[in-house]
C-alpha cells in the first residue's frame, strides 16, 4: 500500500540522508523532470565546495538508461516529489 506524506525541504533531505538505501528505488520529481532509478550512492554535504546532498541513480526509463547524480540543494526550490519504494514501504512524499 503507498502512503502518502508531506515534508518541508529540509526534511526531505533528512529524510534521504537516514533512511533511502542503496538498491532502494527512488523515483524524483523536479523541475519538469522524471527521474526514476535504483540509488547507486548517497554522498553527503560537501562544506569545502558547497555541494548539497547528492544521490546517484541508475536511470531505470526506457529511453535513458544511464547513472546520474542529483544534488539535492540545486533542486532545493523547484523539488516536487519523492516517492521512495523498498522491499518494506512504497511511500510518496510531496514537497511543500
């Protein structure tokens, strides 16, 4: 069953950070864009270079498939949707 939630950004990213796990599903909307994938690697904040919270996905589409990485703090204003799925949840977050 999939629940449905939502979540400030901030929480969101805390959300990422604790408990999406690599082979997990993570499906990301943004910005007009769809993407669905496995997650690869979650690497955290970088202070020296301003990076944010990155994840690395295997694009799972039928006309891409290839890894991306997406930092979360580019996406920080125009993140829509999160829909995490594993073997124990299918669980939607909406960004507010």
């Amino acid at each position: 069953m999939v629940e449905e939630v939502q979540m400030e950004y901030k929480d969101v990213v805390e959300y990422v950070r604790n408990e999406v796990k690599i082979g997990d599903i993570l499906e990301v909307s943004y910005n007009r864009i769809f993407a669905p994938g496995e997650v690869l690697g979650i690497l955290q904040e970088d202070e020296e270079t301003g990076e944010g919270l990155r994840v690395s996905l295997q694009l799972t589409g039928k006309i891409l498939n290839q890894a991306v990485e997406i930092d979360l703090k580019d996406f920080e204003e125009d993140l829509i949707e999160l829909h995490h799925i594993t073997d124990d949840k299918d669980l939607v977050i909406e960004v507010l």
